[in-house]
C-alpha cells in the first residue's frame, strides 16, 4: 500500500491541533501495541507524523517509534460519538495493516474505545469488524 493510497476516515482536518496530537499518538501506541512495526505500519507512520504540526511533538512520536515505547495516552479532548468511532476505525485499520489483530492490539482498541466512551458491547462489534476488515469480508 502506497503512502498516497492511505485515507483516513476520521477528518483530520476538522481536528484542533490537541485533537490531532491525540490521534497521532493513539495511532502511535497502536502500531507499537503488538510489539513489532510491521513494512505495511510504516506507511502509516509516515502519513501520521505529517498530521502534527508541532515539530515537537513530531519529534517526541518519532522518538517513541524508533524506542518502541509505549507513549501515554490520557484523554481525548472534545471528541463525539461520530469523531470517536471513525478514529476507532482509522485506528483498527492500522493493527490489521500486518494481517494479523493480536490480542495485546484488540485490547490496545478496548482502552481506546472505553476513553472514547464506547460500551464494551460496541467495542466488541468493532474487534470483530477489525477481523472482516483482516480476511477482506469488509472495507473501511
């Protein structure tokens, strides 16, 4: 998959730039999530270190790469139901990207849901989209 060929669902930019520093990190701790940074992340990467405009914050996410450590996550910032499940989505797509959804990656997606305030029941039906989105029965 190309770089180009990337489109996130969520609407980056109707993001504020905290919104966008949350996502990019969200998105960091996912590809981080299953331990390894899989070629097919790396364009993920890429395209996400371009949504930060804070060359600070760029650096600190590249850093947390290169050091496969986890970053904190804390909050999302004024972020609705709508927003929230097209990142959820966004950020599934990111941990299929390998073809594989491991169980550290599928509870990485639970956290992040629970902070978005999706119910477990609503995060379980997204897991399973994530397998769908894995084996092409679906397409985000």
């Amino acid at each position: 998959m190309a770089t180009a060929d990337i489109e996130f669902k969520t609407k980056i930019t109707a993001l504020n730039e905290r919104q966008r520093t949350w996502f990019a990190t969200a998105m960091v701790a996912m590809i981080l999530a299953d331990g390894d940074i899989d070629r097919s992340e790396v364009d993920f990467i890429v395209k996400l270190i371009g949504l930060v405009k804070d060359p600070a914050v760029s650096e600190r996410l590249k850093k947390f790469i290169q050091f496969k450590t986890m970053p904190p996550l804390g909050s999302p910032v004024g972020i609705d139901r709508k927003l929230g499940m097209s990142m959820v989505i966004d950020l599934i797509r990111i941990a299929v990207a390998d073809n594989d959804f491991a169980a550290s990656e599928k509870a990485m997606i639970q956290d992040i849901g629970k902070n978005l305030g999706f119910n477990e029941d609503e995060l379980n039906k997204l897991v399973l989209f994530g397998f769908e989105l894995m084996s092409g029965k679906a397409s985000a």
